[in-house]
C-alpha cells in the first residue's frame, strides 16, 4: 500500500527494471492481493511505507492471513527450511523523522520474517526515503535533515542498480 504514492514510485521502479530485463513482471496492491498464490513465483518483492515503525495495518492484515492459509496448508514448517529458487525482497519507504532508519528496519523486519517463514530466501531489504508529505516539520527537522523531494533521482536510480545487482546474482546461481 502507498498513502501517498512514495512506495507506488518505489514498486514502479522495480517493476519497469524487471521489464527492461526482460522480465514479465505482475505488480499488485496487498488489497487485490488475497488471492495471489505467493509460492507460483520464483521472485517476490513486497514493499510498504512504515508507519510507526511496523508496516500499515492493511499490509499486516495481508501477511496474517498469508501466514493463517500456509499454516493451514502446513507449508510453514519448524525449521523453515529453505526452498530452493525462492526468493523475496522487501523494500520500505521511511520518513524518519525521530530516529532515522530504525524506524524503518523493524518494518523491513517484519515483512522479511514472514518470507522466511514461507522458506523463501530474503535476498535483500531495501529502505528507501521519502518526504513526510503533508508535514513540513518533519520532512525538514528530523534527523534526515531536509527530505522534501525524496525519493529523488538518485534514490531511484540506487533502486534500480539494487534490482539490477539482485538478478544478476539471481542469474548466476
Ligand atoms: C500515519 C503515518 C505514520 C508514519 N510513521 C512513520 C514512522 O514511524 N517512521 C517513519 O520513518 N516514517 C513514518 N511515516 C512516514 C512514511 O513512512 C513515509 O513518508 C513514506 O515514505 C510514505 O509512503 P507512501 O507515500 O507510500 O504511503 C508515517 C506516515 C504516516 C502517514
């Protein structure tokens, strides 16, 4: 989910890198996303802003009843062994405006703990940042400093360098 169209960019940049790799990716918000069969795919990414440093309400929502249904199926194992040639990332987008990042790793924490679970491999946790919009104050007093216009070109390009980095070491695998 994307309040405010920070992760949206995010997710987007993702998705036109994966195309331009010649990949056909499918992109989907958490509330369409009920239905999505997490294990048909090799590569996964899921991606939500962090609010009060844990993902929004309707993300958790989606991984509790994703982790409800595998339980249910008995895919989440003790031991969570590792399936191979499954592997997600998770990516958030984060103001932080009290304490920086770690308002966002226990967010990308959470997202990645529950792609262990399903036996995927977490391959990378991207945080990105973005303007607190509609708050000027904390978009220019936090400890990021000013943030107004974030994520900017050069975090998106990091982002597409990261998906770029991702594959190759998916591909040589
Ligand atoms: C209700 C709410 C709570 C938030 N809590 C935090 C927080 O705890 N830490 C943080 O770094 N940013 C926090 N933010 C800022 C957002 O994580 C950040 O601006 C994000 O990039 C917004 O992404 P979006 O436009 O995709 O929703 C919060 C924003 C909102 C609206």
């Amino acid at each position: 989910m994307s309040a405010t169209g920070t992760t949206e960019k995010v997710a987007n940049t993702i998705l036109d890198t994966l195309i331009h790799a010649g990949i056909k990716p499918i992109i989907k918000k958490v509330a369409e996303a009920a239905d999505v069969q997490l294990y048909d795919f090799d590569l996964v990414f899921l991606g939500a802003p962090s609010y009060s440093f844990q993902p929004p309400e309707p993300v958790q929502k989606f991984i509790k009843a994703k982790m409800k249904l595998h339980m249910e199926r008995g895919d989440i194992k003790p031991g969570c062994p590792v399936l191979p040639g499954k592997t997600a990332v998770v990516f958030c987008t984060y103001s932080g405006p009290h304490t920086g990042i770690a308002e966002a790793t226990p967010a990308g924490d959470y997202m990645g703990q529950f792609f262990e679970h399903l036996g995927f491999s977490v391959a990378a946790k991207w945080y990105t940042v973005g303007e607190f919009k509609g708050h000027e104050d904390l978009s220019t007093q936090g400890r990021l400093g000013d943030i107004r216009g974030r994520p900017n070109v050069k975090d998106l390009a990091e982002i597409e360098s990261n998906v770029s980095t991702l594959l190759k070491s998916i591909q040589s695998r």
